[in-house]
C-alpha cells in the first residue's frame, strides 16, 4: 500500500478514537432528551445498550485500524530502508 494512504487510514483511525471519546461522553446528555420522553425502562435500557454499542465499535474499530496500519507503516519503512 502506498505511504499516503497508510496515513490518510492512520488520521482515518485517529478521528475513529476521538470520535468514540467524545461520544462516550455526550451518550449521558442525550440519554436525559431521550428520558423526557414517556417510555418504558426496557425501551432505555434498549437505547443506552445501543449507544454504548455504537462506541465501543468506535473505539475498537478505531484502535484496530490504528494497529493495522501503523504495522504496515513500520513494515513498509523497513522495506525501504533495505531496498537503499
């Protein structure tokens, strides 16, 4: 893979991270919306379940495209070092 595109998917995989941080922390000030609207336990527990889903598969998808590319980025130096 070219060099430019192992680190347009690092900034790629660094805005996945940020992105699943900030969300970690606007799920509590959604939930107080969503609240004030009449349902039952079940259905915020449902809700709550699925937006702490949504962010861990940020954070890990995040994480992981980090690993993935940052390997290969190390891989890829070290071709070029042995090629010169």
């Amino acid at each position: 893979m070219d060099k430019n595109k192992i680190h347009i998917q690092l900034v790629w995989g660094a805005l996945l991270v940020l992105m699943g941080i900030a969300f970690f922390f606007q799920i509590p000030q959604a939930m107080a919306r969503i609240v004030s609207i009449e349902s039952s336990t079940l259905e915020i527990g449902f809700v709550y379940f699925c937006l702490y889903l949504i962010d861990l598969g940020l954070l890990v998808g995040g994480v992981k495209k980090l690993y993935a590319n940052y390997m290969l980025l190390k891989k890829t130096d070290a071709a070029d070092d042995n090629i010169t």
